[in-house]
C-alpha cells in the first residue's frame, strides 16, 4: 500500500510505502469449535493422521495398500489436502528424563551406562538433524453460492455477507459444520479401510499448529502472561 508524501507546504513530493500489517496476510478469520473459518466464510477441519510403513509390508501388501488408497480417493466427492510438517526434534526433553533415570540409578555401571548414552546422544544430534513428521489431512467445506438477485433469507447465506444477528451466525455456523463434519468422517473412514487411523483437532491444537506453520522459527507459543 502507497501513500502521499509531501513536505510543510503541502507539496507532495513522492509516494511512500506504508507496511500492511501481518494479519492481511493470513487467510484465516477465526479458530472456534475445532473448525478454521477463513476470511471467505470457507471451513477446514483438520484431522491428524498415524502413519503407515509401507517399505516392511509384503509386496502383496503394497498391491493391496496402494488399491486401496486409489478406491478411497475416488470415492470422494470433495477435495482434500495431505499436509506433512517436517520439523527438527527437540532432543532436551529425552535427555532430561535420561539424566532423572541416571540419578535414580543404584548400580554404578547401570548409571555409567546410562551416562555413555546421553553423551551418545547429544553428540549424534550435534551433527546429524534428528527429524519429526506429522501427517494432516485437511477437510474443507465452502459455503454454496446461490443467486444474488434473491434477497431476504438466502441473501445470508452468500459467501462475504454476515447475517443480521447473532443467532442466525451461530445456526449457519453449525449447519455448515455438520457438513463438514460428515465430510470428515467419511475420510477417516476411508483412512480407516487400509490402517491409518485419523482424529480431528480441537481449537487448541489447532492455533498451535497455525502457529508453527505461520512462526518456523518459534519452538513454542508465547505464553499468556
């Protein structure tokens, strides 16, 4: 975004630059309920997904997994995002426990040992980059568009248009999530037929990860306080 810049007379003598602020970046509105509600009305629901080791089934399993998958995708009538996040483990939590174990130790070579194996590991981690994923599968649901030369009840439900109060907001707002709702069910049962198992995310762990994706270089939230 531009604006005028002029000197005490009043002369503009060039335009200047003015930061938008962070917030106009990010697509999202809201978090509420478990379900992200972007700036266009549309919701995500995000599930997180276990994975599946593929590399040790047999090759008639592979055969099997790989139909499968190709069943669960055409039978979907919707649009679905996978979404790994890659990130670098954070190693200080396992030492600290290791060394708790280390105090506990009554046997002299059972700590030495235990010893030996923390400095293992903070030297395995100092040159080698001990990496995490996670698989998301993202659910969306996008409001329909109707005719907008209706008015009255429908003219509510246009994408960019809020409704007049509060209680037709939430009524829309659950309506829209049941259908996304079914939505999810239906791909989790579908994850479900060739073993991966797949669960929504509440609102917390929801802006946790819209966190992380929007901060790579935090390791955590800030705290309220």
């Amino acid at each position: 975004m531009w604006e005028k810049k002029s000197n005490k007379r009043g002369i503009i003598i060039g335009m200047a630059k003015v930061a938008e602020p962070t917030q106009d970046f990010v697509p999202i509105r809201e978090i509420r309920d478990g379900v992200v509600v972007l700036k266009n009305n549309s919701l995500r629901l995000v599930l997180i997904a276990s994975a599946l080791n593929f590399a040790l089934k047999s090759e008639d399993e592979k055969e099997a997994t790989i139909l499968q998958y190709q069943n669960f995708l055409n039978s979907l009538d919707f649009q679905i995002q996978l979404f790994i996040q890659s990130r670098k483990l954070d190693i200080k939590p396992y030492l600290m426990t290791l060394q708790d174990r280390a105090k506990e130790q009554t046997n002299e070579l059972l700590q030495i040992q235990t010893r030996e194996y923390i400095d293992f590991i903070k030297n395995f981690t100092l040159t080698t980059d001990v990496m995490t994923k996670t698989f998301f599968v993202v659910v969306p649901y996008d409001p329909p568009i109707v005719d907008v030369t209706k008015k009255g009840f429908l003219a509510s439900f246009l994408p960019g248009r809020q409704p007049k109060t509060a209680t037709a907001e939430q009524d829309l707002f659950l309506e829209r999530r049941t259908q996304l709702e079914q939505r999810a069910g239906v791909v989790v049962q579908g994850l479900g037929r060739f073993g991966i198992r797949a669960i929504p995310l509440g609102t917390e762990e929801l802006v946790e990860l819209y966190f992380k994706i929007f901060n790579p270089g935090e390791a955590s939230m800030p705290s309220g306080n």
